[in-house]
C-alpha cells in the first residue's frame, strides 16, 4: 500500500484516476492516517474488503440475504445463539 500526502493530491489530482492499489493518505503534519482508497475497476481488492465472515457465508444473489445471515452469524457467535 503507498502512502502519500494532502499536498500530492490536491497538486496533481490525476493521482487518483489512474490509482492500480490501494493508496493511504496521511497528514504530514499531524502524523497521521486520513483515509484508505481503494481503486473502483479492480475487483481483487473486494475480496480483501469482504470481513472474517466472507469464507462463512454462502454465495447469493441478494445483498440483503447476505447481509442478513452474516448478522445472524455474528449474534451466534457474540451471544451463543442457536437457530
């Protein structure tokens, strides 16, 4: 992942159309992380961004199917729940 500054970008806004990795921008003066951006055209990275229930979930079609039986997941796991 590059790090790069507040400055970079706003001199040269090209930096973030022709982005191929994620990219980390940082406040120099501060020290600190600002944000994580992530290219949009490379669909590698999604997998990266899918969470710890990703392998745990089955594959579906509807997003609200999937976000629906992660939460159950999840609440099994926090609370002991069984079905």
């Amino acid at each position: 992942m590059q790090s790069i500054g507040i400055g970079e970008i706003q001199k040269n806004t090209s930096i973030l159309t022709n982005l191929t990795e994620a990219l980390e921008i940082v406040d120099k003066r501060k020290k600190e992380k600002v944000a994580t951006v992530y290219p949009a055209k490379i669909a590698t990275n999604i997998l990266k961004l899918a969470g710890k229930y990703k392998n745990r979930v089955q594959k579906a079609d509807d997003l609200t199917t999937v976000k629906e039986e992660a939460m159950k997941m999840a609440l099994r796991e926090k609370y002991g729940l069984s079905d």
